[in-house]
C-alpha cells in the first residue's frame, strides 16, 4: 500500500515576542506515516523574533528533503 502525503502544518515557540508560538508548515507534502515524529522534533524547537513568512525553521526535517518554513511574519 502506497503512503500518502500531505502538507504538515503545526506551531513552533518563540522566544522574544509577545506571541507565543508561530505557525508553520512544510515546504513539500510528507509521508502521514512521519507526522508523530515531525511533531515531536518540532516540539524541542524555539525560535528567536523576528521572523518573516518564508524564512527555514527546520531545514530537512527527519533526513526527509523537507523544509519547515514559518507561515506568518513576527517581529
């Protein structure tokens, strides 16, 4: 049975800011099967403010060739 693959979207933490966590996504859709381990990943991150939309969170999330990019501008 082939994996399917869809867009990761979750919330990172920031530090500096008003603003407690930031939105985020992928840059590429993932395999669903990686999600859980995406989470937890991300889950040790925090960021520092500013970041603007675009900017890499995590480059190669899990070896995957998967970027996480931020989602909206915080300053």
């Amino acid at each position: 049975m082939k994996n399917s693959k869809e867009i990761f979207t979750t919330i990172v933490r920031i530090k500096g800011s008003e603003q407690k966590v930031v939105p985020v996504k992928s840059n590429k859709p993932i395999d669903k099967s990686l999600l859980i381990e995406c989470s937890k990943a991300l889950s040790r991150i925090h960021i520092g403010a500013p970041i603007k939309i675009g900017d890499v969170i995590c480059r190669n999330i899990l070896n995957t060739g998967v970027d996480i990019i931020c989602a909206k501008n915080i300053f």
